[in-house]
C-alpha cells in the first residue's frame, strides 16, 4: 500500500503485521493544519485496504503527542467562513472514518495529547501514555464548543459527571489520572511508551483477523451511534462559536496579539489549544 499521497504532514511505515501512523509537524508540537487533518481523516479507509496490515499504532513525531488544532487556523475561521465550513466538515468525517476503521488502534501518547490531540487518543481501542502525558479538551475554555471526539466518547469511556469536568473546565488530565478514569490503558516510563504500544499492538496483530475486526466494529457501534446522536449538533455550536467574540478574544490573548480585522495572526508557529 502506497501512503505517499497523505503527504508529509503524516508517515506511514510498515513494521510486519503493524502500521506506525505518525504525526509529523514537530515543530508545530504536532498541531493539526489543514494537510494533516485531511491526511488523519483519509488514512483510515487505506489502513482498511492494506491486506497486509493487521494493527495501527498511533504516534506523534518530537516532543509531544499532539497538541490540537493550530491556533493560527482559529482567527482565520474567525474572518473565512468557507474554511470554517471545511474546517467543520473535515472534523465530522475525521471522527466517522476513524471510529469506522476496523483495525485495533494503539496509541502511544507522549508529552501532551491537546484538543483534537486528547481525541484522538479518545477514539483509539489501547491507550499507552508516558508518566509524564496528560490529556486535555481546552475548546470550551478558548471559547470553542466541543464539537468533535470527547463529546462523543468520555462519556462512554468514563462518568458524565467526569466528562462534564474536564471538557468544560478544559483542566489537564495526568496520565495517573486517565488510567484510574478509563481514559488510559497503561502508563509507562516516557522513553518506553512507543515499545510498549507496540508490543501490544503485536498481541492484537496475532489475534484471528476476522474475529478481532468484526468485534471492533461491533463495539464501536456504541460509539458510531454516540456520535450519530451528538456530532451534528455539537459541531454546528462549535461553528457557531467560531464567530463570536469569545474565541477571537481569547485566541489573542493565548497568542499574545492584537487581531487587527484582517485574519492575519503575527505569531507563525504558535502553539495549539484545541
């Protein structure tokens, strides 16, 4: 199977029976520009059609996990309706195609998982993160409704009491914290969390294929029906939000700029929040 035309933003590399998908702008701390997310949301269906591919470990390149989505993105949607609109419809389709995909997910979380960062985590079937990770859902905090990942799954995943704490303080999850909360799997020393990932990917890898993809896929329908109930609704208040003064405001402030009205954010490379 030929990942090229995914592009740089994400690598996909076959080690035997597994498949490291990793996010690639370390520079950015992982944040999801509008290549990557389109790369994220397209990888799943070719993970699917690789016949020779039979478990998939999540990983993020550098430092961290990932920290969401890139901020400067937030003042252009902002302004650009058009790319809010995309924006939006690529987050739904993001959602559907991975908690469609019948290959077991591992993912390996180091460093911060943020924003579409934690959601994606949220949306893996076997959680590792590093002693030092956290998990952290900011959009409500910046100003966003939450429209994607946490809204669908935490519920499922922890308490509503829990997931209503979280998601609207946007407070930061310790990784002690997301395995006694359902959140994580294991948690392991940080220069040892992709080894581990993939040793439990292994275990997964050898399980009877149809067996093991077919039970995932049945799982998930609680998840797929989740997101059938709230996803709608959540990302049309999340779209919303993109135009009111809260969000502009509060991304000024995190990225420490004046928005003049034209869209354009002095501050290339800040980090992620959502």
């Amino acid at each position: 199977m030929d990942y090229s035309n995914l592009g740089p933003e994400l690598l996909v590399e076959a080690e035997g029976p597994l498949r490291i998908v990793t996010l690639n702008r370390p520079d950015e701390l992982n944040s999801f520009n509008g290549a990557m997310h389109t790369a994220m949301r397209r990888v799943w269906d070719q993970l699917v059609d690789d016949e020779g591919a039979r478990a998939v470990v999540l990983a993020g390149a550098g430092r961290v996990f990932s920290a969401g989505g890139y901020v400067p993105d937030f003042i252009r949607n902002h302004h650009d309706l058009a790319a809010r609109r995309r924006d939006i419809r690529e987050g739904e389709r993001l959602v559907r195609a991975m908690l469609s995909c019948e290959l077991p997910v591992i993912a390996a979380v180091h460093g911060p998982a943020v924003g579409l960062g934690c959601s994606l985590a949220s949306m893996s079937d076997f959680v590792v993160m590093g002693e030092d990770a956290f998990l952290s859902d900011p959009h409500v905090a910046i100003g966003l409704a939450a429209g994607d990942g946490g809204t669908v799954t935490w519920p499922w995943q922890t308490s509503m009491l829990v997931a209503k704490e979280y998601i609207l303080l946007g407070d930061r999850m310790p990784a002690a914290d997301a395995a006694r909360l359902g959140l994580c799997n294991r948690v392991v020393p940080t220069d040892q969390v992709l080894a581990t990932a993939k040793e439990y990917a292994l275990r997964f890898a050898e399980l009877p294929a149809q067996s093991t993809r077919d039970t995932k896929r049945a799982l998930n329908m609680h998840l797929l029906d989740s997101a059938n109930t709230v996803l709608n609704f959540a990302l049309a208040a999340e779209y919303e939000s993109f135009g009111t003064e809260d969000i502009k405001i509060r991304v000024a402030e995190f990225l420490g700029t004046v928005d003049d009205g034209s869209g354009d954010v002095a501050a290339a490379g800040a980090p992620a929040t959502a």
